[in-house]
C-alpha cells in the first residue's frame, strides 16, 4: 500500500509541475513601448537620466550621522560604568 502512495505522489507531482510549467510558457509577451519612445529626446534606455547623486550624498550623510550618534552613546557608556 506503502508502495502503491508514494508512486500516487510522484505522479501527482509530475503532473503539477508540467502543467504549471505549460501554464507559464503559455503567457502572451508585453506590449510594445509608446510609439513616442522612453525618453524626451527620442528612444533612450529608460532610468539613464536618473539623478543618483543626491541620494548617495544624502545615504552617506544618515549613515555618518548614525555612527556618530552611536559613537557617543557608546563613549558615554564608558563613562558611566
């Protein structure tokens, strides 16, 4: 009977992942672009003009200004023990 289950298993799995396969090879592909293109000046990769600059200079400044904050508590810490 043992023998008889675990086959029934291997089976069922088999057939769930064929079908779930043959279920995701079956979606129709995306739309085409806009026919005015991605960017303002014609078909340019989309992101290539984001500003990436500001963030970074704001990400390091939280970043130093969270070591420094634990710096201190750290120091005043020490102090008091």
């Amino acid at each position: 009977m043992k023998k008889r289950f675990g086959i029934f298993n291997l089976l069922l799995v088999l057939v769930l992942f064929v079908t779930i396969n043959a279920a995701g090879i079956a979606q129709t592909p995306p739309p085409p672009p806009p026919g005015g293109g991605h960017g303002i000046a014609g078909n340019t990769p989309p992101g290539s003009s984001a500003p990436i600059g500001e963030g970074m200079f704001l990400l390091i400044g939280l970043a130093g200004m969270y070591g420094s904050k634990k710096v201190c508590d750290y120091r005043n810490e020490v102090k008091s023990a």
